[in-house]
C-alpha cells in the first residue's frame, strides 16, 4: 500500500508539473495556446486532488465512505489550489521583476508544492471534520460542491485576466489577494469543524 501512495504521490507531481509549467510564461499571449494551458490547468486541479483524496487514510469506520472521500477531495481541491496560485504569485512576480524564466529544475521542484498542500489539506480536512460529527454523511456535505470549480475558474482566469495578470504591479496584487483568499477558506473549513 505504501508503494502504491509513494507512486501516486510521484505521478501527481508530475502532472501538475506537467500541467504548471507552462501556464507561468506570461510573456505568451497566443490565445489558443492559453486557451488549451487553461483547460489543462482546470483539469489537472480536478484529477490530481482525485487520486489524492483516494490515497488519504480514512478515519471512519467503513473503509470506502464516499461522503468521507468527498470531504478529502474538496480539501484536496482547496489545497492544490491555493499551492497553484502561490506557485503563480511567485512565477508574476519573478517576470515583473526580470528574473524570468526560471530553470526547469526549479520549476519541477515547486510543482511538488501544490501536491504536497493538496494532500496535507485533504487530511486536514477530514481530522477537524470527522471528531465533531462521529460521522460524515452526504447532507452534511451538500453546499461545497462548489468548491469543485476552483481549479476551472483559475485556469480560465488565467486565460480571461492574462494581460491584468501581466500587469507589472495590479498582477501580483491580485494573486497575492487570491491566495489569502484560499488561504482563508482553507482555515475556515478546518476551523468551523473543529
């Protein structure tokens, strides 16, 4: 079982590599080719949180409870997006600030970020979620579906907002302001639970 998450755990970090890296050049502006980086950015914040949230450890009874493995999942998706948008706050800041292109090793280096938070909120998530409910049941769970559309909406807001998001100081203010945002919606999903 344990090879099977180390392995997981590597092809998730490969694909969000696969999946980052070119989405931080913010010097292309072709919008087919931002087109096709945002749809693949959207779908890999949506599969890489789904393995994520099937290697984490359950802590419920029944071994495979969909409602608990929803719960990982959603903090998957919060935390591989909020890694996702670190990752591009600092990708802006370094183009803004000329020390762009960053090398590949780099780049392969910090797309482990994102993985790393994904998993680590997945668990999150479901510790503070789990104590407080004995139980977690679908009902309980209903409304944050909606937490599901994070990854479409930075990577579309990727291909929509590219030039504002080039903006040499408006770019990594906005980026700055999003993260704290996820941040804080991270917190206040482990912090209501709890």
């Amino acid at each position: 079982m344990l090879v099977l998450k180390i392995t997981s755990i590597i092809l998730c970090w490969l694909a969000a590599w696969l999946a980052i890296s070119p989405t931080l050049d913010f010097s292309n502006s072709d919008q087919s080719l931002l087109l096709k980086q945002a749809i693949i950015l959207g779908l890999t914040g949506l599969v890489v949180p789904t393995v994520l949230a099937w290697i984490t450890s359950i802590n419920s009874v029944p071994p495979i409870s969909i409602p608990v493995r929803f719960v990982n999942f959603i903090g998957g998706v919060l935390g591989f997006s909020l890694g996702l948008v670190n990752i591009m706050t600092l990708a802006i800041l370094a183009y803004n600030l000329y020390l762009y292109p960053w090398p590949t090793a780099l780049i392969l280096i910090i797309s482990l970020w994102p993985v790393g938070l994904g998993l680590i909120s997945a668990e999150l998530i479901q510790a503070h979620f789990h104590p407080v409910r004995g139980e977690i049941r679908l009902r309980d769970i209903q409304f944050r579906w909606a937490i599901l559309s994070l990854p479409l909406l930075i990577g579309l807001g990727l291909y929509h907002f590219h030039q504002l998001l080039s903006a040499r100081l408006l770019g990594p203010l906005l980026l700055m302001v999003l993260s704290l945002g996820l941040g804080l919606l991270l917190w206040s999903h482990t912090r209501t639970m709890s």
